[in-house]
C-alpha cells in the first residue's frame, strides 16, 4: 500500500475524531502510518517522525514494545473476553488488586471501562448515586475548573470548560458550576504559584460554602490541566481542596486520565500533594497505549453505599468490553515494566535532559511562560490563530509529531527517549517554531 492511496481512501470513509474534515482536503496533513518502532512512527514510505506526544498522551513505553506485545499475546490464546456482569478473571481481579497497592490500599475497588470520557462519566454517575443512597438527593451537581477537560461525552462536557467542546453541544449539557483555576500563568504582579493555589481555593470555598448542600463533588486533573493549554499548579491547591471538600461532605475526584502512569514525576499526580481522592480516573497510558481501558477506583466509604440486598442501589453503569482481559493484560505488563525498570527514577533523569533541550527555547521573544512538571512540558506562543496548524506541519516537515494546543507547544513523549532523540525533538520544536512564525509574516 502506498501513502497516497491510504490517503484518499482514509478522507472518503473515515470521518476522523476533532478534525474539520474538510482541512485534509485542503492543507492539513493526514499523516498514513505503517508501522511503529519506538518512539518513532513510520509512513508507507519509510518516513520516521518522532511521536513527541505519545500519540494522544497514551504511548508509555514505546510503539510494539516487545514485553507488552508478549503478554496480549499470551492472552489471547487463554481467554480474549467474557463479560465482567457475573462473571470474572484473573487479569481484572490482578490488576485492581495491584492498582489497590499502589494507593496503599485506600482506593481498593476498580470498576472497569473503556475510555477517558467514560471513566468520568461513571465517576460523576457514582458520586451523586453515593449522596442517593444516603438519602441525600439533591446533592446532584458538579463543580470544575475554569478551562478543565474531562471528556466529550454529554456527561463529561458538564465538567469540561473547554468551549469548543461544550457549546455546539451546549442544548443536551447540565452544567456545572465553574469555578477558578489555580493555573500559575494567572499570577498577578508579585504573587508565586501558591499564592494562586490560594487564591483560586478561597473562590472554592466560596462557592462550597453557599452550594455544599447541592454539591456532589468537585473533580480537577492534579497539577495539569491538559486540553485546556497544559496550565500548571502548585499541588497546595490540592491539599487545600481536599480540606475544602472534607470540610463541607463534597468527593473529591481526580482525573489523571492524562497526569497519571507517572507524567507528572509520581506515578499518581495528586501524590505530590499528600492527599487521596474519593474517586480516581484513569485511562490513556494504564494499557502502555496499546488497548482502550479505564478504570475508577473508590474506598471502602462510597462502596459501602452501594453494597445492598437493593438492585436499585446498585451502582447502574456497563460497557460491553469492561474488564476485558487482553486489555488487561497489557496494563498489568505495564505495570511490570514500571516496578522492573524504575520507571519513575529513571524518568526524573529523562525530565531533567527534556528540561535542558527545551531551555533555549525560553530565550525566544515570541516564547512565554515556559514550564515543566514531570514529563510534560509546554511554552505558549504569541501569535496569531493560524498558529496550531502551521506549526503543526513544519515540525511533520522536520520528523516530529508535536501538535499544539492551540498556541500551546508542548512535549508529552514516550519514556524512552535516547539522547539522539531529545535532540531530534528539540531540533524540529526550534525549527518548527521558526518557520511557523515566519510563514505568519508572509
């Protein structure tokens, strides 16, 4: 098969996810790929280009890695699925057992599904199910953060303040109520980054302490707003709205669909602030990239709820593939790969090469607020809003994948990165920049 025939077959009959289809046809890349080695991507032609983002924040451990390709292979020759309502297996039972570990036994109960969106869905479903059970109903709504992303299914835009998103949907979305950001770019003159946690927690307060009453829970991505432009916090804000939240009986969920698996520095992002959620979401890299798989885990305290001679105080969710077991599989071998490797020590070595390559970057006039937490690092642009789709282009015309948010470049690679490649990445970054911003002044 070649490139271009891939091409024209792809933009006749898929219709892509979050793309303006008719941009293909006219300038905007559609990039066919063969085959995957690494952290590199290759098209129909032999061309490499370095997957800078980790193909939608999901790819750990590099593409076809030979210890996770084992273990689904394994798998498929002993079960490929079975339905998890009334029936189980060992890789769910082993993997909620070892993700139970990994918050010390805190949050030991798993429910199973297949993507981000659904994951905050099911936590949003089980927090306001919890306050029906306990005979609280009318604690039914939703705080998030000014620009949060948590999905795009009709109950995951509730919580998503993202407005491209939200309103060409707005007419089918309850809304939540949105409160401010403890983004360190919104720093007045003088102030630290934990001075905006503050501020941003005393506005929660507010808020909590008129509408605790009706409020089920409040949900946050810790120290990393994602979609909305990679914001960055200090994790006092964390501990603050942990306090908040005790204080006025609202859940605290946290969404590390994106900051978990170790992005952030510590395998779970809200570790950094010395706190646990009620209810955890994870997705994206818990599989290494390789299958759809999401998980939500609870404490004993909102299980409890739910465990009744009752059907209707059952918790009332389903997928079809929830639990599978070839995704499964794959999570647990990345797992494996996390506790035989040192995973997270190596990567504060990986970060630190990261941060050095994308410094010189800092210096550049069109450059702002650069910044770094982990494995994901970022700089805004100033520029106009062609900017995304020019960059986009020149940095596939040097061999790298980096897709900017908007006027947000940032780096969420693979945790394999050699020394080769973090020049590669930070070559085609600068050189991208340059040719993006210079194609903005013809």
């Amino acid at each position: 098969m070649s490139n271009s025939d891939l091409l024209a077959r792809s933009v006749a009959a898929v219709w892509h996810p979050c793309t303006q289809m008719k941009q293909h046809a006219q300038d905007l890349p559609l990039l066919p790929i063969a085959r995957g080695e690494g952290a590199w991507l290759v098209d129909f032609e032999g061309r490499r280009y370095l997957d800078g983002i980790s193909s939608w924040w999901v790819n750990l451990f590099g593409h076809t890695n030979p210890r996770i390709n084992a273990a689904i292979r394994d798998q498929l020759d002993r079960l490929e699925h079975a339905m998890l309502a009334g029936f189980t297996h060992a890789p769910a039972v082993e993997l909620a057992e070892r993700l139970a570990a990994l918050t010390g036994g805190e949050l030991g109960h798993a429910f199973f599904a297949s993507d981000g969106a659904s994951a905050t869905e099911i936590a949003l479903k089980m927090s306001a199910h919890y306050w029906r059970n306990r005979g609280r109903p009318e604690k039914n709504g939703f705080i998030c953060l000014e620009g949060g992303y948590h999905g795009e299914t009709v109950g995951a835009l509730a919580v998503t303040d993202v407005s491209l998103f939200r309103e060409a949907y707005a007419p089918l979305v309850r809304g939540a109520a949105v409160v401010p950001s403890p983004d360190f770019r919104l720093a007045e003159a003088g102030e630290t980054a934990v001075d905006v946690a503050h501020r941003a927690a005393a506005a929660l307060e507010a808020h909590l302490a008129t509408h605790h009453a009706t409020t089920a829970a409040l949900i946050v991505e810790p120290l990393v707003q994602g979609a909305g432009g990679m914001a960055m916090s200090d994790p006092e804000y964390l501990r603050l709205a942990r306090a908040l939240c005790d204080r006025y009986e609202v859940h605290l969920i946290c969404d590390e669909i994106a900051v978990g698996c170790g992005r952030t520095g510590t395998f779970f992002a809200h570790e950094q602030a010395s706190i646990r959620p009620d209810l955890l979401c994870l997705s994206k890299g818990i599989s290494g990239g390789y299958l759809p798989l999401s998980i939500v885990l609870s404490g004993d305290a909102i299980y409890a709820e739910f465990y009744d001679d009752t059907t209707a105080r059952a918790f009332l969710h389903s997928h079809s593939y929830t639990g599978n077991p070839l995704a499964c599989r794959a999570a647990l071998a990345t797992l494996d790969i996390f506790a035989d490797n040192d995973v997270l020590n190596a990567n504060r070595t990986l970060a630190h090469k990261l941060g050095k390559a994308m410094a010189p970057l800092s210096a550049h006039p069109r450059v702002r607020h650069p910044r770094q937490r982990g494995m994901i690092l970022a700089f805004d642009v100033e520029s106009d809003p062609g900017f995304s789709r020019r960059f986009y282009r020149a940095a596939l015309s040097q061999g790298a994948l980096i897709r900017p948010l908007g006027n947000t470049v940032y780096w969420m690679p693979p945790y394999i990165l050699d020394d080769t490649e973090i020049r590669h990445l930070a070559h085609a970054t600068t050189t991208a920049l340059e040719l993006a911003l210079t194609t903005a002044l013809e």
